[in-house]
C-alpha cells in the first residue's frame, strides 16, 4: 500500500481526474458527484450525532453550560432526575458553607460524587450515552459500505475506472468526484466572470 502526503495525494487524484473525464459521459460525472453529495451528507448528519454524543458524555453530571473542568458551583441533573450542586452549599446569611452537598469539588477541579444512589444514575447515563457511540460508529460504517456497494453496482463500468486509474493507490471515488466538483464549480465561476 501507498501512503502520500496532501500536497501529492491532491496531485495524484487531480492526474486520475484527467485521465478519468475524457473516459466516461458527462451524465456519469454527474451521477457520481450527486453521489459525492449524498455521502458528504450522510456523513456530516452521522458526524453531528457523535459530537452530540460526546458533549452528553462530557457533560455526565453535571449542569448545562459549564464546562467538564469547572469546579464551579452548578447543579446536576443525572437521568435518576437528581439534582446535585457541584459545590458546598452557603448558609443562608451567605457566610460559608454550612453542609457538604452530594458532590464536592476536590482539588484540580475533580467533582467526588459521594451518595451511592447517585453515583449509579451517572453510571447508568454514561453507559446509556456509550451504547449510543457505539451505535453510531456501527451506522458509519454500514453507511459507509452501503454507498461504496451502491456505486460499484449500479455504475460498475465507471467503478472499473475508478480502480485501474487509481494505481497504485486504493480506489477513492470519494476523492475523484470532490476533485470533479472543483473542477465544475470553477468552470462555473469562470464563466459567471466572463459574462460580467
């Protein structure tokens, strides 16, 4: 297998795009840059429920807006529907902590839950939130070979391009129709500035 930096990969598939256009019909460019699009997409919806994800999984315990690292006071809502403040509580003249709550900021800015009960309500969500990732990445990947099957199916002359062309690299149709894409648009712009 060979690896290649940006600037020769770009190079690379640039020199497959000229090989590639004067090969297949201008539909089939078409075709394969709505495919592009579709799986541009796909991915970017998959992409966002993992960042999604991961923020419920940072935030685990504690309130919205405040950072995993804040050893500010916040309260904390765990799927048990608890809420839990994340530093000792004032007395109500306002001078000093009369009791220790649930959670304590510990040095460094590491939160010590200390009730039983609420410790396995947070375990609870972050396996919750785990099976969730691992969902997702299973979603990626079976989209992914989803549309890879898709385009080698339905449009299997231009897949036999794509593969003898892309030697000595792995085949990248993903990379050919963005390359194929930039092509189209600067075209199109060029031609938006003539006609100015």
């Amino acid at each position: 297998m060979v690896w290649l930096g940006d600037a020769e990969a770009n190079t690379h598939w640039s020199n497959v795009v000229d090989q590639f256009e004067p090969l297949v019909a201008p539909r089939e460019v078409t075709k394969l840059i709505e495919w592009r699009n579709e799986y541009v997409a796909g991915i970017r919806s998959i992409y966002k429920r993992r960042r999604k994800l991961g923020v419920h999984l940072a935030f685990t315990g504690r309130s919205k807006g405040v950072p995993p690292d804040s050893a500010t006071a916040a309260a904390a809502v765990t799927a048990g529907g608890v809420s839990l403040p994340l530093s000792p509580r004032s007395s109500a003249s306002g001078s000093g902590p009369t009791a220790l709550t649930p959670i304590q900021a510990v040095g460094g800015g590491v939160d010590v839950i200390t009730s039983f009960v609420d410790q396995c309500n947070m375990f609870t969500d972050t396996l919750s939130i785990l099976e969730a990732l691992k969902q997702n990445v299973a979603e990626e990947l079976a989209f992914e070979s989803e549309k890879m099957m898709e385009i080698i199916s339905v449009q299997a002359r231009m897949s036999a391009h794509i593969v003898i062309l892309s030697y000595p690299l792995l085949p990248d149709p993903l990379a050919m129709a963005t390359e194929l894409m930039r092509r189209q648009n600067l075209t199109s712009y060029r031609r938006a500035v003539h006609h100015t």
